[in-house]
C-alpha cells in the first residue's frame, strides 16, 4: 500500500505560479512511477503530467507542455508540480497517482488539493 498526500494548492492570478508536492508513505516509492491528474468542475478527470521510477523519463499533456513541470525526490519520498504562466482552465482540483510500472493504470490516489486561477 502506498499513501499520498498532496498540498501546495490554493488561488492564484492569472501568469501566476504555484508548486504542488505529494508525499508518499508506504512502500518503497522509488519503484513506483508518478503522475498528476486533475479535476475541473463538471469535467472529466484529465491527465496532466508523468513521470518515470528513476525521474529520466517525463510525459506532458499538451495543454500544460512547457508550463508545468513535474519532478521528483526519490530520497524525500516526494512528487512535485511546478506550475507556471497559469491560465483560468487550470483551475482544478489536482490528483497525485502512482503505480508499479507494470501495472495497466494507476491504483494509488491522493485526496485532492484545490487549485483557482483567477482572472
């Protein structure tokens, strides 16, 4: 089992930034790939950002591709989400996920934390 907590969310102007970390308690993270999802109001939940066991590898969705950033600490058992240049249609709440790498989607979920962009 592997227990996520994010936090670092809360309203932010339009060009803004914010950093979201999630903190992994349970099994050994290291092995587990991470992601962020996220969540608009009466939207479906969306992927945002990936990235690999060991940090070499990262994946972007489109709408957030040179905005946001994703990194990890393998040795502070944590997950970041640099976000920059932030637009109203950011406005979500943001899911920390993860999964062994074999595994066919993600099974670990955070609980949530609020992110408003305003205008």
């Amino acid at each position: 089992q592997v227990q996520l907590i994010e936090s670092g969310g809360g309203l932010v102007q339009v060009g803004g930034s914010l950093r979201l970390s999630c903190a992994a308690s349970g099994r050994t993270f290291s092995e587990y790939m991470m992601a962020w999802f996220r969540q608009a109001p009466g939207k479906e939940r969306e992927f945002v950002a990936e990235i690999v066991e060991g940090g070499g590898r990262k994946y972007y969705a489109n709408s957030v591709k040179g905005r946001f950033t994703i990194s990890r600490d393998n040795a502070k058992n944590t997950v970041y989400l640099q976000m920059d240049s932030l637009k109203p249609e950011d406005t979500a709440i943001y899911y920390c996920a993860g999964k062994l790498l074999l595994a066919p989607t993600y099974n670990y979920w955070g609980q949530g934390t609020q992110v408003t962009v305003s205008s």
